[in-house]
C-alpha cells in the first residue's frame, strides 16, 4: 500500500517505443510513457517504472517509435506561382541566364506573388503545408523574400502567420527582404537603405517577423550590405540567420556570426575558419541537400570539420519554387545521408533538436523532455533510423501535436 500522491495528467500516451534525441542522440526509452499537463511533457519514462498517476485521457499508440515532431526549419512555402515550367526548359537545354532573360526566375516568382492575393496565397501554401505536415512536421519556419517591397513583404508575413491560426503547426516568421533586387531598384546600397529604414521597423513594429534573414552572394548582397542589414535588425531586437557560402566563399558566415547569428544555411563554400567562428557564437549549420540534388552541384558541406568543432547540424527542406520544390522533410533526412555523409541519427537531430536551436525554440521543442512541449509522433517503423531509410511512404501512425492529435485544418 502507498500512500504517494498521485501526480496530476491531462494525458497520458504509450505503447510505444521512444527516441528522446536528447542532446542529438537517439537515446533510446523502451515500452515508454509520456505523461503531458498543460500542453507540455511532465513525466517520461519506462511505463514500468510510472508513479501514480491521475489523467483525463489515456492513449495505446500501438506499437512502433515514437520522436520529436519534426520541425523545417529553413523554407519558402510562400510564394504565387510556380517554376515546373522553367524546370521543364532547363531539362531541355535552355539555360538559367536565358530563362531570366525571359522574365523567368526569382522575378518571375517576385511577380506572381505580388499578383496573388492573400487568400490565394493561404490557399496554395495550404496544400504544401499538409504534405508537409502528413510527412511529420509540427514546426515550420516560412521566410518572405517574394514581395521584395513593404507591402508584399507584409503579406507573405501575414500568410505565414494565418497557416498558423488554421493548422495545427508553429509557424516560426523570417523576414528575408534581402533576399534579391526588386525590378523598381538598380542600386543594392539603395534598396539596403530602404530595407533598413523603412522595411525592417515597420515589421518590428507590427510584430510580423521571429527573425531576419538575407540572401549573401555575388548574385545578391555582399558581405558589408548584409552587414548593415543585420546592424538594423539588432537595433530592433530582432535575431538573424543567413544564405551564405553556396556558391562561394565571402565571410558571409562570419559575418553573421559576430551578431550571434541562429543560423547559417546551405554552406556548401564555409572554411574552418568559418566552422570555427560558429562554434564560438552558437550558430547552427543548416543543410539543405534538395537545392544541392536540383542544381547538380558538387561542393559538399565540410561535414567532418563541422563535426570535428561541435557545431549543430540542421537539415531543412528549403521548399521553394525554383531550386528546392521539396515537401519531405524525410526525404531530405535521407538526402542528407546519402548526399552528405550524415548517419540516420545525426539526421534525425537535424530534423528535430538542431532544427529547434536554429529557430531559437532549443529550451521548448526539438527532444522529448521534461518541461517541452508535447509535440511528436509516433512512426510506423521498427527502428528510428528507418526514417532516413524510406523513400517516401506513409510511415505516420499518429501525429501529436500540443499533445492533441491532429493531421489536417484545426477543429
């Protein structure tokens, strides 16, 4: 006979098995038991070693593994339009320069987003996001950088923000303004200065954007332009993150970490002196092995120095129009293996944990823990690794979100 108090649950979800991926190891629970009040995990654990417990609900999943939700930390899931007719011509012959010549590209993109409306919007992003989410996601980050003006960058924020009041998903904002030249400028310093003196305060001001990002590259902003972008968003108290090193080497990295940048993306080009700069500020490594696969590119990210100097690797879909129509972030798990020489665990912790830190949410979501949300899934597999193994396949049993199980549009 015990006379322990019962602790308190509103649920309480097993029969299955569990990868924490706590501190980015599978770190594995067997027969586990997950016990969530208040939307957040409050016991974990063998369910045979569960204390007393009192829950309004209890829940068998069945059998198979359960982990972190996944979280896509890096994409452009808005945007009017598409590109599979340009995809279409580049597998014929035509080359970019040409496409762009024809009003193809980036502008074609930045023209079809400014046309559509908000609603149209919602509504084409709503069905990459179900795809997404049908995969495993339960946190998404989406960027602006299509509207390259006030408004449009305003609308595609106030897109990114309405998915989240109709989904049940976190939708991380990133004002990526500096993402390529508007047809209406032809001086980069000029559009900068806009961007820094009107663009950036009025997002703060409104609230719209979690961070900032920019496109650093000879095809876009140079080092000391994004520079006094970043200077802007500090003033403003707003974190950043950025493109840099996939075409070539610039300092872009650097750069961005001396403001303790979240995150530095696709970084096919980084040196250890880069490597060694992130490790110091913190900034997370993401990969993103869909715009390596779609443009054929053959400069590899230095996995072994990024390993060698502890810095976090994140692995993102990059969804987006013209380089990386992805919408599996399994499959970029997967990429990510066989394209870059991850294993199947580091995978997994670029898609949960390191995800997490790159959008700054590393203290609530990415690992199964005491004290983070309850936002996971339970997988119709046999081992965790099987996720980076499949190709595709439905291998969601249960998608738990905020500890309700949800697939599409919230009730």
């Amino acid at each position: 006979m015990t006379n322990e108090t019962p602790i308190m649950l509103d649920s309480l979800w097993r029969g299955a098995h569990v990868a924490t991926m706590k501190n980015g190891h599978y770190s594995v629970i067997e027969n586990a038991a997950i016990g969530v009040l208040d939307g957040r995990i409050v016991w974990i654990g063998d369910a045979s070693n569960l204390p007393t417990y009192q829950t309004q609900k209890e829940h068998d999943l069945g059998g198979g593994w359960i982990t972190p939700g996944l979280i896509d930390c890096h994409t452009h899931l808005v945007f009017g339009g598409n590109r599979a007719g340009e995809f279409e011509q580049r597998l014929n012959g035509v080359s970019y320069q040409d496409i762009a010549k024809q009003g193809g590209g980036i502008a074609s993109s930045v023209k079809a987003t400014r046309d559509a409306s908000e609603a149209e919007l919602i509504a084409s992003a709503s069905r990459r996001l179900k795809s997404l989410m049908a995969d495993g996601v339960t946190t998404i980050e989406i960027k602006s950088g299509y509207g390259l003006s006030l408004d449009g960058e305003l609308k595609m924020l106030c897109v990114a923000t309405e998915l989240e009041n109709q989904f049940p998903v976190t939708v991380k904002r990133t004002c990526l303004a500096a993402h390529a030249m508007p047809p209406e400028f032809d001086d980069k310093d000029a559009y900068i200065d806009f961007l820094c003196d009107t663009v950036l305060p009025k997002v703060a001001a409104l609230g719209m954007a979690d961070a900032v990002d920019a496109f650093c590259e000879g095809i876009a902003f140079s080092t000391e332009q994004v520079e006094r972008y970043f200077q802007a968003a500090k003033s403003l108290g707003l974190p950043v993150k950025i493109h840099a090193e996939q075409l070539s080497s610039l300092g872009g990295t650097r750069m961005a970490a001396s403001f303790k940048a979240l995150s530095a993306d696709h970084i096919e080009f980084i040196e250890e002196e880069d490597v060694k700069a992130m490790a110091e500020s913190g900034t997370v490594a993401v990969l993103l092995p869909g715009a390596f696969f779609t443009l054929k590119e053959t400069q590899r990210p230095p996995i072994a120095l990024l390993r060698q100097y502890g810095v976090p690797m994140a692995i993102a879909t990059d969804a987006n129009p013209g380089t990386s129509p992805a919408l599996s972030l399994r499959l970029m798990m997967n990429m990510s293996c066989t394209l870059f020489g991850l294993t199947p665990e580091e995978a997994l912790a670029g898609a949960t944990i390191h995800a997490a830190k790159a959008l700054g949410m590393g203290d609530t979501h990415g690992s199964l823990e005491v004290g983070k949300t309850a936002d996971f899934v339970c997988w119709d597999v046999e081992s965790p690794g099987e996720l980076s193994y499949w190709l595709g396949g439905n291998l969601v049993k249960h998608r738990v979100y905020h500890d309700e199980e949800h697939q599409g549009e919230k009730a």
